[in-house]
C-alpha cells in the first residue's frame, strides 16, 4: 500500500548511531590528565539530527512523502522538487517513510496481522 503523509512543520530525524553511545561511554570512563576519573561522567553527547529540506530550494516545511512501508520515502516540497533522502535505518530501526508513518499512527501493516 503506498502512503502519502503531508508534514506542515520541519521534519528533523536522529541520525545518531551505535558510536554516539560507543562515544558517551568512552567519555563517561576517561581518565583526567592527572590521572583521576572524572567523577560524575561527562555530559551525554547531544543527539546528531537531520533536517530533511529540498536539495533545489532550501524549502524545509510543507513536505509530502509518498512511499509504502518498505520503500524509501520520496519527499516533495511546496515547489514541486521531488527527492529521496538517503539516511539509511535511522536509530530507532526504522527508514525515514517508517518512522514518518509511525509518527502518524500507522504501525507496520505486516505485523499487524
């Protein structure tokens, strides 16, 4: 089934990966240079988004995504510029199309058999 979702305000994805934590972590455990933990952990890392906007004008409201759930989501702007953001699997395991459609309230059509 292909799906059309109409998104007024900007679309920003975590683009973050399994190195961010991998990176927390690190940090978390450094040594100081004199040769002490730092006590109470470094600060967490903040989250590496994406701000999905056309590639042609710039334009980051008002996009459309048209894509069912297991192709990639091809995104129109207000001008008529049509586009395939190429992210991968995004943190939570889902593509862009996946989780725009989860965010609408439509889960995996398969699974819910």
């Amino acid at each position: 089934m292909t799906y059309e979702v109409t998104v007024g305000g900007p679309i920003t994805m975590s683009t973050g990966d399994e190195s961010d934590a991998r990176m927390e972590q690190f940090f978390d455990n450094a040594v100081e240079a004199d040769g002490t933990y730092f006590e109470a952990g470094e600060p967490p890392l903040p989250p590496v988004t994406t701000l999905i906007k056309c590639p042609e004008c710039g334009a980051d409201r008002d996009l459309t995504a048209r894509g069912t759930w297991e192709s990639p989501a091809e995104i129109t702007c207000s001008a008529g510029h049509c586009w395939t953001p190429d992210l991968g699997v995004l943190p939570t395991g889902r593509t862009l199309m996946q989780e725009l459609l989860v965010r609408v309230g439509i889960d995996d059509p398969d699974r819910a058999a």
